[in-house]
C-alpha cells in the first residue's frame, strides 16, 4: 500500500508540472517562438539530435542542463564539430575562438536561468559569448529549461530566480571565486569572477531569430 501510494503521489505531480510546462509553452509560442513540451529528458535530446542531422558546426553555451542530456558523442556521431568553450584541453586562445566561432555556427545549444510561465526569457553571463549567441548569429538556436527553471509570474520572477536560484550553484561548478561560491546566497557582489554581469531578457522572439524552446518536465541544471 505505502509504495502504492509513493507511486500516485509521483504521478500527480508529475501531472501538476506538465500542465505548468504546457501552459508555460503555450505563452512561448504566442510570443513568437517554437516551443516544444518534452516529457523527459531523454525526448529532449531525441529532438535535438534529430534538429542538428544536417549542421556542420554545433555551438554550446556552457549549460549543465545540457550536459546532463549526454548529447555530445551523438551529436559527433552525425559528422558535426561540436564547438565547447568550456574543453579543458583548449588553450586560451583555442577557447577564445571557439568562442568567436559559437557566434556564427549552424546551431547554438544552451540552457535557461529562468523562465517564466507567461513565456520571458533569463539569462545570465560572465562574458557574454552565452547570450550573445542565444540572440542572433547561429542559424538555429536551441534552448533547453528544465520544469526547475519555470516560475509564475513575469521578468521579475525570472530574473530573481537566475540571480538567486541559477548563478550560486553554477559559480560553484565553474569554481568561481565570488561570495555566493561561498554562502549559496547572492549578495549582488563586486568580485571580478562574479558569473552575473551581463544578463539578457527576451520579452518576444528576436525578429531575425530561428528560436526553439524546450520545456521539459523533468528539473535539469541549476
């Protein structure tokens, strides 16, 4: 009977977070964008690998979110070079143009801070590579939100869940030396490592923009 009901209680939330991901969709669409609901993970990266069949170049932005969908090697597999900044094995200046080169690539991969369920956009950068290829450059852009990312509300909604939820954990990941490293907490720092210094809202989809949108209803990322 316990495990009986351990099962219901995962199911009906599971219910409750997909019509928050639909609706949240929904809103996405009416502002101009593509969106598509994924009820797992796994159907996220299925979408993508399926996206990127024909691309030459694939441009990532760093998001743990996207990590987690273990796409790289299927995304190889397919013939494409696959542009990650973050590859320890790159030297500085290797890492620079990659960069440079996620710019203008056949498609940009990256994750969201935050996202509202009326459908505006969050997204927070220490240099700004991240954002400025989640607007315009790439041929196709790709963003991938987990149900974690999604919060009720509008622009203030999200972006305080990007300063408060999203940037702490991911200074940990990047081994930032800033404050909210340190407390979990953010204290609107002035560190030079601080991760929040350029932050992007898109409100509608950019005009020139070929935008997807994945709302998955599983918590993926920061």
């Amino acid at each position: 009977m316990p495990a009986m009901i351990k099962d219901d209680t995962i199911a009906i939330l599971k219910k409750t977070s997909e019509l928050i991901c639909r609706k949240t969709a929904a809103n996405l669409v009416k502002r101009g964008f593509e969106a598509v609901y994924c009820e797992t993970a796994a159907d996220a990266a299925d979408f993508i690998v399926n996206a990127t069949a024909n691309a030459k170049t694939i441009g990532f932005g760093g998001s743990q979110s996207v990590m987690d969908l273990e796409i790289f090697d299927k995304l190889a597999a397919n013939g494409a070079k696959l542009l990650i900044h973050g590859n320890p094995d790159l030297s500085a200046e290797e890492k620079k143009a990659t960069m440079k080169a996620q710019q203008t690539c056949d498609v940009f991969i990256a994750g969201v801070n935050g996202l509202s369920t009326e459908g505006d956009i969050v997204n927070i950068d220490g240099v700004g590579n991240r954002v400025a290829a989640s607007i315009y450059g790439p041929e196709k852009i790709i963003l991938v939100a987990g149900r974690n990312k999604i919060v009720d509300g509008g622009v203030a909604e999200a972006l305080n869940r990007a300063k408060n939820c999203a940037a702490p954990p991911n200074s940990i990941r990047l081994s930032k030396n800033t404050p909210c490293a340190k407390t979990g907490v953010c204290s609107n720092c002035d560190s030079p490592d601080r991760i929040c210094k350029v932050t992007v809202i898109m409100e509608r989809k950019p005009t020139r923009g070929d935008i997807a949108v994945l709302v998955v209803n599983e918590n993926m990322g920061f």
